[in-house]
C-alpha cells in the first residue's frame, strides 16, 4: 500500500554551537593538556645533539625493552587474577561473592610503594620472615627484589582496574546467548571461549590497557622492589645530573612509549562493534561450582592474603611494635590534612574542568572542535607522572611565582587525571536526555538555569564518583608530589616514602595505614555515588 | 483554508529551510495555524515533521524564511528568539520529565511568578486529572500518567503555542485510543493552540481539527480530516493516508480511462494517477466482472482482492459475508475517483 522513502539521515541531537563560556573554558583546559608535552620537545631540542645522544644509546634501547617485558607481565598476570576472580564473582554460586567482590576491590586503596614496602618488611632482608628465622641461624633469604618482585607487586596491587572493567561486562552479557549456544551442543568451556570471551574483549582491552599504562608510569613500586624501569632510570638522571636535555629526551621518549601501548589497544579493538542489546529480561543463573568450590575459595583467599591482608598485617605488625618500643611517630595528622587538602583541591579542578570537555563531547560531538578537546584532555591518560612532573618543574623554573607552589602541584594531578574525570562526566551527562534540557528552555528558563537546575542536579552523582576517583588517585600519587611539592609540604605519600627508602618501617607504618583507611574511604564514596540508583 | 479571513493566526510559517550540513531535511515549510486549533503534522518517519517542531519551538534555526508567533516575528535570517522566549509548551516523545523532581516540582518548574504558582499547579493538575498526584515522584507513575505529567507541565505556563511530539508513541496500543480523546479534552478545555506531530494517521484524522501531511520536507497538502482523506492533493497523500488502489495511465484529451469506465483528468495532465479507496468500490452485478483471488479478513469486515477481466487488481472493502476463492464477482465505483496528475516523485499538482 505505502511506499515509505528512505529516511533522511537526521545527525546529531543538537544543532547551534556550544555556549562560548562552555567553548573557551573547554579551549583552556586543551591547551593546558597539550603543554607538557609541547614543552618537553622544546626542551630536548634545546640540545638536539645530546638528545639524541641519549636517545640512541643502547642502555636506552634496553631499557625501553626491559620496561614493556615488565608492562606486559603484569598485566598478563592481572587478567589471570581479574577474569577468574570476575567470573566467581559475577556468575557463580560461590558461598559470599558479595562480599568477595568488594574486598577484592580493596586493593586499589593500597599505593604499590606502601605495597612493595609491606612486602620488603615482611619477606626483605631484614624483614619479619628473616627476624622469625633467625634463631634458626637463617641469615639471608632468596631476594624477593627485582623483575619477579616487582611483578608481582605491580600485579596485586594493579589488578582491581580489570576488575572494575570486567565485572560490569559480564553482568551485562546477555545470558540467552549462552543458553543458545548450549543449545546447540556446545560445552560451558567452549561456550566461555567462543562467546562470552569475545564479549569481554573491550572490558578486557580497556582494563589491561589501564594497567599497562600504571605500570609504565609506576615510579614507587619498581624502584622500592630494585627493579631497573624507566621511570626508576628516568628519576636517577633527574635527581643526579644537570642534563636537562637528556632528561626531557629521556621524558619524551617514556611519552612516545606510552603513546604506543595507547595507539597499540585502539588499533586491536578495531572496528567491531560490541554493542549489548540491553533489556534482557532475567539474570543468568548461577553456574553450580559443586566441589570446586573449594579451590575457587583457595584461590580467592590466596589472592586477598597478598593483596590485602599482608600489607595492612605487616604494617598493623610495625605500628603495634613501634608503638610498644616507644618510637616517636610524628605528625602523621599534618601530614593527612596536607594530603586530604591536596587531593580534595585536585578532585575539585579536575572535576570542573572535566565538565566542559565532557559538554563538548556528549552535546556536540559532531564538531571537529570537541573531538580535538576530547583528544587533548586525554593525554593526561598516556603521559606518566613523572614525565608531567618534569615537564612542569623545567618550565615553571623559568616562572618564579609558580615555582614550588601548591597550584603548580594541583595543575599537574589536574592534567594526570583529567582522562578519569571526563570518563565519568561523559557517563553522567549521556544520562540527562538533551530532551530534559530542551523542555526545560521550552519552559522559559534560559541556557544557563537549565544547566544549574536540570543538568548538574541529575548528573551530580556521577559526578561526585568521578571526583572521589580522582581525589584517591591523588592521594596514592608519588612522583609528581615528590619533584613538585612545595617546600615543607609533606603528604602522607612522601612520609611513606622518605621513610621507607631507608627501611624505617615503623616510621612508615603509621602514615601508610592512614593512607589505606583514606583511600578506602574515598572508595566507598566512589562506589556508592556511582551505584544506580 | 476555508476559516474565515478575520480568525486570529497563531502560527505563520513562511517558506522555513532547514538544513543540516549537505542534507535538506525542511524544503520548504508555508503553514498557517489558527489561534485555539489543534492542528496535526502527518507524515512517515524521516519526512522532516519532528524538525518542523523544533523549528517552531526554536530548538533549530531556519536557513530562510520567516516565522511569526501570534505577531512576533520569532525566526528570520536574521532574528532568533530563543525558546525560552517564545511561550511554548512543549510535550516530548519521551515526555523529558525532570526524575529528580516530585510531579508537583516538574509542574512549576515553568510557572514565573512564585506567588500564583501553588495555585495555578492545583490548576492545572486539576485540569489533567492529576490532582493528589503532587508529591509522586516521576517513577511511580504509569505511561499514560508520565503522559498527563508531561502535558500538565508544558500548559502549567499558559503557552501561547503547544506543541506535541508523537505524544502517544510511548503508550500501550490498548491504552492509546482513550488517551488521545483525554488529550484532546484536556487541550480543548486549556483554550490553547496546539501543534502535534505524528506518523499514525489514525491519530492525526481522529483527533486533529485540521491536517497537515508532509512528505519529504515539504507540506503536500492542508485540510480537515475528511478533506486530506476524501480529497488527497498528491499521490504520496493518497498513498500515506488511508488505504488506496492507484492506477496509473495516460490522459487522452481531457479525459482517462480506467477499469470503471472514462473520467475527466486535470487539465493539461499527461500522466495521470486514479485513487479509489476500496470502501468506494461494492459488489454489485451489473459491474465490471473479476474473479476473487485473495481476502484479508478483520471480523467486522474484509478486504477482497480482485482480479478484473482486463487484469487490472482492485482491493474493496466489503461486508463480513463469506466469498469463495475463484469466485466470479462483479465490482462498481460508488463515486466518481480522484484523478490525480502524476508527475513521476515531485510534488503533484491537485486536482479532483
């Protein structure tokens, strides 16, 4: 009867630019991003020929190999904790999974300094292991330092990223595609392997590509585990010649490799789409583990022992004692509220800044501007800390007012985790329909009411979870605190850290606890702001 | 059209052009609304219907052409009124119902003036059969309840122009036929203006004083529901709206035939397109003789396929008695066609 023609492509939601406030703020942040690294070029090209000395050494060749073995081992030992760990959790009937899921979550609170200084007072040379063994005439013990220690360090205290990307994935899968595929004669394992794994790829890329890129940039737990990684190398030649050049060279080269891992996870997720046809209408039922419920719990157990129980023993173990011994323990409380302030202020920022960015790229994606906004707030993403760091202490040399000042230190958390921030944000904000925004202007109330009475009220929660993300990032960052903290600021990270350096694991204890009860807490917020309402 | 000349306009639409990039989805759009008329958009998905609401609401900005609300000029090249300053009340496909707020909250949110505002909610609540349902939060309510809500919103500020989109997509099938009417009273009572935009011919015949139906970014033809039916201006309107057999042939001499004999054809026309609607064909002996081959049946009454001597195939709608398949019938127009010229995809000049 009807002919129907073949709709007209209607694009994009909205038409009519960006508010100019929204642009130019938008503008500031992107321009603030593509900084450090514009600078450091300048910077190596300042001597071109000592960068390139540097650069085309061999130590350097090696030691860029050495680190992406070191990245590529972690994050392969983290999938092999996560995906089991996720898959128990997630689509098993093994006995307090709810609490399972959140303790293993936990370990995101534990910095891998405080990690790996848990581990050297426990297993090192003149750790509890050694002290315990003593009597016994045991005067050393096998060195747990070193590419193996180290791994396993970054691992534990690494892997909570995959799981927080793999959980909600497989939550989401939808089960009659495995009931269709058993259907059809095929075991749960291959059911597992043909179908749910390629579900799980994107989780599975995103998460390992976060880890990969924590481990890259990962300052604090490689050198305290003695282990040769760029950032431990990059740090040496920081603190101990005036080669600033080489510095930046060293810098930029870390970058560039970053950069890689980022451009290598873009190019393998390719062009297929994942997209979950969402509204299924019941979740799956719960695989029966039956007797293997038992190694699942063994191994569930082994993995919160290392990641979770020993680190907070070991220090519980250290503060008990240094208190029995009456070890005086200083300020811890200054130290908190330098770190608490620090962190809030950069969670403050970055969040505000995130919401432009996270406004272009929700509202008027079809602009070439905000893809070029959204591209440049995401370096923060791939550039380590100490390359930021540097990168900010060689130019704001130049700028004496900025120098060793508390905003420089807040503008380097704010353009290491703006990437977070504006994740969360674009999250929220593509829950407020631009329909709810354009009924409100409908309703007589002008762009920027809609924004105050509409928008940020039902993006508020999303919001504070991305902030509380960033506020316990910050808390656990050491490099960036340590080269641009100023002068007589001390934060709970840079206690842990002078103290630990020279074994002083008392001293350590006391604000590495604070640490962890902080971080925590900032977790809980996270997921209880981020849960559905 | 046929109102009279002193009837006050609401809407006067001239010549408006949307485009989007490369792609024109509004060609041209020319309408005139009547002030207190409901009047109703139709077209199929894509046609640029939405867009034409938005364009009135202010949400896009034409490339020509003018716009004049009541008599303020609101779009030109050179003038935009934003939304917020142009006193409409707008009812979304998906309601847009604000989730953070009580269904009272949602109600005032457009209401100026803190002072009338707790009165003028009862109000209006009053109006939408929602009265009691103040302090409900936007979740607990049914759809046809989110409906009301949305509607109570957008009249809550006394509106110069209502304009809905697709208000009933959203609603159960069962539920749509009563919600409509309900709307329709609700609008009435209001003494509002308003503007619905729907692909459900259904809904823009049943309730709608007048029609307009558009077809590829272009309004093809205006008029009350009996007129857009009885008297499509185009073949695409013929086509669209209702159910059609359309022959197509050539005028010979002012004139053209079709399986029922020889009808006048347009002026000037060449090609030429007949539109009969099958309840305008009946069984009756002296007609043109077919056999039945196929029949879609309803209960109340049947759609027969016929295929006449000359091979032409004719749907009639017919009572709800039992034919045979391969029966030998016999069909005869109850009125004269609408001959239409038909001039390939363009536009179709009107005729009949």
């Amino acid at each position: 009867m009807t002919t129907l023609p073949l709709p007209l492509r209607v694009p994009s939601p909205r038409r009519g630019g960006p508010a100019p406030l929204v642009a130019a703020l938008a503008a500031l942040v992107a321009v603030a991003c593509l900084a450090p690294p514009v600078y450091l070029l300048v910077r190596a090209a300042d001597d071109p020929a000592a960068a390139a000395e540097v650069l085309l050494a061999r130590s350097t060749l090696e030691l860029t190999l050495r680190t992406l073995v070191f990245a590529g081992a972690v994050t392969f030992a983290a999938a092999a904790i996560a995906l089991p760990l996720a898959w128990l959790v997630e689509r098993t009937d093994l006995p307090g999974r709810r609490a399972i899921g959140i303790l293993a979550s936990l370990p995101l609170a534990v910095p891998s300094y405080v990690g790996a200084l848990a581990f050297l007072a426990a297993l090192g040379p003149r750790g509890l292991l050694q002290q315990a063994l003593s009597p016994l005439g045991v005067e050393r013990l096998p060195a747990i330092t070193g590419f193996w220690g180290a791994t396993l360090v970054l691992t534990l205290f690494t892997y909570p990223y995959l799981l927080m990307t793999l959980r909600p994935a497989l939550a989401a899968a939808d089960p009659r595609l495995e009931e269709l595929s058993r259907s059809f004669g095929f075991g749960r394992w291959t059911t597992f392997r043909r179908l749910v794994l390629p579900q799980l790829r994107p989780a599975l890329l995103s998460g390992a590509l976060l880890i990969a890129l924590y481990t890259l940039s990962d300052f604090g737990g490689p050198t305290l585990m003695r282990f040769d990684s760029f950032t431990r190398v990059l740090f040496l030649r920081y603190e101990s010649t005036f080669d600033r050049s080489g510095a930046a060279a060293l810098a930029g080269a870390l970058a560039a490799l970053a950069l890689v891992i980022v451009a290598l996870e873009v190019w393998t997720r390719g062009r297929r789409r994942y997209d979950v046809v969402r509204g299924h209408a019941r979740p799956p039922a719960p695989v029966p583990l039956g007797r293997w419920r038992w190694p699942a719990l063994a191994f569930v157990g082994g993995v919160l022992a290392l990641a979770l129980v020993l680190p907070v023993g070991v220090l519980g173990y250290w503060l008990a004692r240094a208190a029995a011994s009456g070890i005086a323990l200083p300020g811890v409380w200054v130290a908190a509220l330098d770190s608490v302030a620090a962190s809030a202020l950069a969670a403050l920022v970055t969040t505000l800044a995130a919401v432009p960015v996270a406004v272009l790229s929700v509202r008027f994606r079809d602009r070439l501007f905000s893809r070029a906004v959204e591209v440049l707030a995401y370096t923060g993403y791939a550039l380590p800390g100490l390359v930021v760091a540097l990168a900010l202490v060689f130019a704001a040399i130049n700028v004496g007012w900025l120098y060793q000042t508390l905003a420089l230190l807040v503008l380097a958390y704010a353009l290491l985790f703006l990437p977070q921030a504006v994740g969360t944000a674009r999250v929220s904000l593509l829950q407020v329909r631009p329909s709810m925004e354009e009924a409100a202007r409908g309703l007589g109330r002008r762009p920027r009411e809609v924004f105050t009475s509409v928008t940020v009220p039902l993006s508020a929660r999303g919001l504070l979870a991305g902030a509380a993300l960033v506020f316990l990032t910050t808390m656990k960052e050491l490099p960036a605190t340590l080269i641009l903290a100023p002068p007589g600021f001390r934060t709970l990270a840079t206690r842990v850290w002078s103290a630990t350096s020279d074994a002083r694991f008392a001293e350590a204890s006391l604000p590495a606890l604070t640490l962890i009860t902080i971080s925590a807490l900032a977790l809980a917020v996270m997921h209880y702001a981020g849960a559905r309402r | 059209m046929n109102r009279s000349p002193t009837a006050e306009r609401a809407v006067r639409a001239d010549g408006l052009v949307c485009t989007f990039g490369a792609t024109t989805v509004i060609a041209d759009l020319t309408l005139d609304v009547i002030a207190g008329e409901l009047f109703a958009i139709l077209g199929p998905s894509g046609c640029g219907k939405t867009t034409a609401l938005r364009l009135l609401a202010g949400f896009e900005r034409p490339s020509a052409g003018r716009l004049t609300l009541l008599r303020d000029l609101v779009a030109a090249p050179s003038v935009h009124v934003p939304p917020e300053r142009r006193g409409i009340g707008m009812v979304f496909q998906d309601y847009a119902l604000f989730p953070h707020m009580s269904v009272g909250e949602n109600v005032a949110y457009g209401v100026p003036v803190p002072g009338d505002r707790r009165g003028r909610v009862a109000e209006v609540l009053t109006l939408t059969g929602l009265s009691g349902f103040a302090d409900r939060r936007v979740h607990e309510l049914s759809g046809g309840e989110q409906q009301r809500v949305a509607l109570a919103r957008a009249l809550a500020p006394r509106p110069r122009l209502l304009l809905l989109d697709e208000p009933f997509s959203n609603l159960d099938p069962t539920l749509r036929a009563r919600v409509r009417g309900e709307l329709r009273e609700i609008v009435k009572r209001a003494g509002t203006t308003a503007i619905l935009v729907t692909h459900d011919q259904e809904e823009a015949l049943s309730i709608a004083d007048r029609v307009a139906f558009m077809w590829r970014g272009r309004i093809e033809q205006v008029g009350t529901p009996d007129e857009i039916y009885r008297l499509p201006a185009t073949i695409h309107a013929a086509e669209f709206i209702g159910d059609a057999n359309l022959f197509r042939a050539r005028a010979d001499g002012g004139c053209v035939a079709t399986p029922f004999g020889e009808y006048p054809a347009p002026a000037g026309a060449d090609r030429v397109a007949i539109v009969v609607r099958p309840e305008d064909v009946e069984l009756r002996p002296d007609g043109v003789p077919g056999r039945l081959v196929a029949r879609e049946y309803y209960g109340h009454d049947q759609v027969l396929h016929v295929r006449l001597v000359g091979g032409a195939l004719v749907r009639v709608r017919a009572g709800p008695r039992l034919h045979a398949q391969g029966t030998e019938v016999a069909l005869a127009l109850r009125a004269a066609p609408v001959v239409l010229v038909d001039d390939g995809d363009a536009e179709g000049a009107g005729a009949g």
